[in-house]
C-alpha cells in the first residue's frame, strides 16, 4: 500500500502510528516523528544518525525529535485551515450590488480590458492607443462589488504542513489531487519492495488493470473549478483544466505516467464508498480470471472554498458556529478545531480532508509466486443501495445489507468464534448526528444477529477527518496497520458516547485497544445511497488460507522469496523516513502510436512490453452451426 493524509505516508505504517502515537514504544514514537519531520520539511537526515532542523543546525536524533515534536503534533492530523484564505485574508468573493448614480460616472481603464458587449448608454472616448474614458450616464447600474468573506468552516484534515507532493517530479499546472496520486502510487510501488518493471514482464500486458478515481473530480483552480469560473473571474480557461477534471483521471495519470499500463482501467465513482467500489472492481476482476495484478485507489483534495461552502450549504459540515454551540465557547482556539471532528459522541457535522491511498492487489499464485509482502486480503466488497429516500444524502437501509453479508462470509470462512472475538468494524463515523445514530443501528442489528456482544468500532475520521472518495482508503491502510501492531486507534475526541448511539453491543474506546484481530470490516456510507463494506483478512488469516489451498511447501518457498522483497521494501522505507522521496513520474517515455505494433489473429506484440497481449477470449455463448457461412 501507499499514500499519503494528513497523518502522513502510508508506506510502512507511518500514517497509522501517528495516530496510536502515545502507546508506541519510545523508539518507535522517535522514528515516526522523525519521519514526519522529514516529510514536512522540518528536519533533514545527516550522516551516521545525526539531523539537521530546519536552520541547518546539527543535531543527534534526540535533540531533533524533542526539537520538533510539537510542532509535528500541531501541524498534522485535523487542525485549523492554513490556506490564509480561511483565515485573516478573508475569502475573494463579490456581491451583487444596484448603484444609483446621481451624476455621470467616468472612468478610465486599458483598452483589452474593455468588455465586448457594451451597455448601449456607456460612451467611450479613446485617449490614446492603450487608454480608454468610459462615461457612465447618471441612474440605476448594476455591477458586482468584490469582498472578502469571513470563512465559515475553519477546520479540515490537511496533508502535513510543509508536504508537497507536486515539488517531487515535473509536475506542470496538475491539480492537487492528481500529484497526490503520483506520490501515493509511487510510495505503494516502494513499499510493495517488488520491481514494477520486473512485475510486468511476467504478466500479460492485460493481466493488470487499474482503478482509481475519486468521488467529485479535480476541483481546485487547476481542473473543473478553474474552469467552472473562468468567465466570471475574468480568467482564461486552459487546455488542461477539462480534461485534468475527469473523476477517473487518477487512473489515467497511472496508465499514462507511472506504469505504462495497457490492461484494464477505469474508476466506480459513488461519493463516500468510492474507494470500496474500485477495490470491489479490482477483486471481482481477480476472482473472475480477468487480471492477475491490480492497483487500485483514490485522491481527493476538496480543501476549497467552493466545496466546502457546498457542503456547509447543506448542513453537512462542522462550522465555527456549531463547534461553539456544541461546546458553548464564544471563541474557538487552535485546539478547539483539531477536536471538530467527534464520531458517535455529542457532534455537529464532518470535517472535510484531503488524502490519497493505493493498494496493489495480486491473485494469491502470483503473490507466492514474487514473494510478494501480504499485508492482508480482500474476500469480498459488498455494496447496495438504499432503495426510497425522502432526501438524497439522508442515510437508509443499504448498509444492513452489506455488512450483514460481509458478516456472513466472515462466519462462513473463519467461524463464528473468529467473527465474535477476533474481529473489529472501520466505522464509516462522520460526527453527524444522522451517522451516529443510523450506524451504530446498523452495527448492533448485525451484532444481535451474530451474537458478538463486545465488538470494538474504529473511527479514524477522528484524526484525519472525511476525505470523501478516499475514505475508505484511510480505513484500510489503518485496518493494515493494526493487524501489523496489533493495535486499534481510539476514537480520540470520544469524551463520552452520545445518548442516543445504540451502544449495548459495541467498543467505543477513547484510548487505543490491544487486539489481535483475524479480519476487519471497513465500512462506507455515502450521500445518494452509496453502502459498501468491504472485508478484509489479516496476514495471519490470510496464511491459514493458503496454506489450506496451497500447502505447506508452496507457503515455504514464497516465505524464503518474500525475503529479498522485505529487504527491499525495508531499504524504501529507510529512504522515505528521511525524507528521500523519487516520485515515479514517466512522461513522454515509451509512447506508441500503432505502427510499432505486430499482430497476428492470436496475440498483439507490444515494444517494450515482454509478454505479448493474448487476443484470446472466453465465450460463454456458444457458436452457431452456420457460424462459418
């Protein structure tokens, strides 16, 4: 897996120990803070141990990690908006406004800058080549006055401060989330510890697939939201901000710049489930047959003005007056802010985030076959709608469906014991009043249903906030990391369960739990209907499965390979905890046009691929007798 949010890289557990900072040990609480200063910029790794902080002073790893502890505490995880926008500045807006003029009004203003289409009683005199006089005459004219508005909305979960992913490779005018999907493919390919190059000439060309999107497209400035206001900002569209736009873009960027894929892609978009319902195309394509290597994933970056005033339009969001009625605070401090987000306790809306996650999905004989790292296994991904609804984004009855089913899997490969005690849900945990309350009725009727009466409940919206699309990519990678240490996050800002959460049967811890778990159920219920629950299996669960199918030697030998692949991925995360980032950005390179192609009626050669693309498909259909008339 890879990625990045605003608990930090994916890779290697990082953003997961972020958020169980205070029950690591103290060598690891060192390496992970470390770490995230390295990523934002903070510090620097010397030779033989020693650092640098940010002023180039020399310091041994002690020093620095007491050096910069807080200031990584504060500027990670959920926190209030730093783009100056949110705060001081004000946000650029305009207000429409009809001016009753007493006498003419003139003006004088560049010649380009003059509107095409006149009122027909303005007259305009030319002063020279480059200047215009504009006569208003005198009465009613109506003209937007521009302001800068008080944000509304102050809290978000942000990348770590000082983290930029478009500085690491070439990138030119990309919206945000687009250079978060190169870095997180980039850090999963490094953590796989796994040659792409290596990996791909064993398979088919059309034996890997891609799918990865996100929930709303690429709305900064430098996709669909530049483009959407290009004519009343007075800015010029580009070429770029249409086609950078697209929902399924991630996937693209992947085929066309980091793997040079020519398998399957695409992207499922279905708001909060996004992640889930790319990971159910993902694992139904494996199960089917169709590909053997799959990367799937998501990026969102909706720290903007406009979607978060959308959101907040809708009552969606935690605003600043909220958070102070919750808590009956006439001023909220940067503290208050990094509590906005309260799953299944006394809340008042989401908080928005940003974040971008892969996983590299294999077939299980081509992860014993590369001595693939397993950090778990997906079964299955359940989804269903919601049937009748009043209100669109109101929640319904999809969800006691697919957790109900994924329940059932879990009790029919495992057993009822392991689906009692050994399991734990990835709560899809909003802090909405809506979702405290639906959720945790979705949870007991399936816990009744099941008999588990203790069943532990993860809401790691908490620390990172709602990332929309990639939601469920933050559930997962912190489901993986705590089947790695044995580990579950508490629900940080759960100062006590809400009245009305139904509680009797579930977990609700503020402090992290020791838990070994054989599965986990991340769970997503979207705006519009969009249910899913995916589950997933820990390493240990996942051995046990293959051993039962492909036996003792077989699980012998990929243990002896998966060595090599663990010292490589331990030499990426090495590298990657100081900081030392090499984003895999291929542009221009290896591009084919058809010429260079060979084809005969059976199989397509491809230059620079190894394996040529069979043409060869199942038909289930069957053939007509005459077929050859």
């Amino acid at each position: 897996m890879g990625g990045i949010n605003p608990a930090g890289r994916a890779s290697g557990h990082q953003a997961f120990r972020r958020t169980v900072l205070d029950a690591l040990p103290d060598e690891d609480q060192a390496r992970t803070l470390l770490s995230l200063a390295a990523l934002m910029r903070l510090a620097s790794a010397g030779v033989e141990g020693t650092w640098q902080d940010a002023d180039g002073h020399e310091l041994n790893a002690s020093a620095i990690v007491e050096q910069i502890r807080q200031p990584v505490l504060d500027h990670t995880l959920i926190r209030r908006i730093e783009d100056p926008r949110f705060n001081d500045e004000g946000i650029p807006a305009n207000r429409r406004a009809s001016l009753e003029l007493d006498t003419p009004l003139s003006f004088r203003l560049r010649r380009r800058q003059l509107p095409d289409d006149l009122p027909p009683t303005w007259q305009v005199r030319e002063l020279d080549r480059h200047t215009l006089e504009v006569t208003v005459p005198a009465g009613k004219m109506d003209v937007m006055l521009p302001e800068h508005r008080p944000a509304q909305v102050r809290a978000a979960g942000q990348l770590p401060t000082g983290f930029e992913p478009s500085r690491l490779y070439r990138s030119v005018h990309h919206p945000r989330g687009l250079s978060m999907a190169i870095f997180a493919a980039s850090d999963c390919l490094g953590d796989s510890g796994l040659s792409w190059d290596g990996l791909r000439d064993r398979l088919d060309p059309d034996e890997v697939a891609v799918y990865a999107g996100n929930s709303i497209g690429q709305l900064d400035d430098e996709g669909w939201g530049g483009l959407l206001k290009s004519f009343v900002s007075g800015n010029r569209a580009t070429s770029k901000q249409m086609p950078l736009g697209y929902g399924q873009m991630p996937a693209d960027f992947l085929n066309a710049y980091v793997l040079g894929s020519v398998g399957g892609t695409g992207a499922a978009l279905g708001a909060c489930a996004s992640f889930l319902y790319n990971l159910r195309l993902g694992v139904d394509d494996i199960q089917a047959g169709r590909r053997r290597m799959v990367m799937v994933g998501t990026a969102d970056a909706p720290v903007t003005p406009e979607i978060i005033e959308g959101f907040r339009a809708m009552g969606a969001l935690a605003d600043d007056d909220s958070l102070k009625a919750l808590d009956a605070l006439t001023l909220l401090t940067d503290a208050d802010y990094q509590r906005a987000c309260r799953p299944f306790a006394r809340n008042c809306g989401f908080t928005i985030a940003e974040s971008s996650q892969f996983v590299m999905l294999m077939d299980d004989s081509l992860a014993l076959e590369t001595g693939a790292e397993i950090l778990g296994s997906v079964p299955a991904v359940f989804v269903n709608a919601d049937g009748w609804k009043r209100s669109i984004s109101a929640p319904g009855i999809g969800n006691y469906i697919t957790l109900g089913k994924a329940a059932a899997l879990v009790r029919d490969l495992l057993g009822e014991r392991a689906l009692r005690e050994r399991t734990f849900l990835h709560a899809h945990g909003t802090s909405t009043p809506k979702n405290r309350v639906t959720e945790s009725h979705v949870f007991d009727l399936v816990a009744r249903a099941n008999g588990i009466t203790d069943w532990p409940v993860v809401a790691v919206k908490a620390y990172v906030g709602h990332s929309q699309g990639s939601a469920a990519g933050d559930q997962l990678a912190s489901a993986l990391g705590s089947f790695a240490h044995g580990l579950l996050p508490g629900i940080v800002t759960l100062d006590a369960v809400a009245d009305d959460v139904h509680a009797d049967r579930l977990r609700l811890s503020r402090e992290p739990i020791r838990f070994a778990a054989d599965a986990a159920f991340i769970n997503a219920k979207g705006f519009g209907g969009n249910n899913a629950t995916g589950v997933v299996l820990s390493p240990s669960a996942t051995e046990r499965l293959l051993r039962a199918r492909h036996g003792e030697a077989a699980v012998a030998a990929w243990q002896a390979r998966r060595e090599t692949t663990r010292e490589t991925a331990a030499d990426y995360h090495r590298r990657a905890d100081r900081g030392e980032f090499t984003a895999r950005y291929r542009f221009g390179e290896g591009v084919l046009e058809g010429p260079e192609l060979t084809m005969s009626a059976e199989s397509l050669q491809i230059p620079g691929y190894a394996r040529p693309v069979s043409l060869a498909v199942d038909n289930p259909y069957g053939r007509l007798p005459d077929a050859d008339d």
